[in-house]
C-alpha cells in the first residue's frame, strides 16, 4: 500500500506544480493501471 501513497503524492505535487485539480486517493487507486503506478514510482525516486 506504501508505494500507492507515494505514487499518489507524486501526482499530487505534479498537479499543484502545474495548477491542476486533483482527484482523491479512492478515485486515484480506482482508476489507476499498473502501468501507471510503476511510471510514478520510477519518478519518484
């Protein structure tokens, strides 16, 4: 679950460095595609 939150938080910087709305973390994990989780996580480190 740890690497969830940190994919989420990830997006949630990217959102406010270029003014977006973001979703909540249900909505994020919901619709979120292994592809994706790994793309954030090879970001954020």
């Amino acid at each position: 679950m740890e690497m969830y939150r940190i994919a989420y938080q990830y997006y949630m910087e990217t959102c406010e460095n270029y003014g977006m709305e973001s979703i909540n973390f249900h909505h994020f994990i919901k619709h979120l595609t292994e592809e994706q989780l790994q793309e954030y996580m090879r970001k954020a480190n």
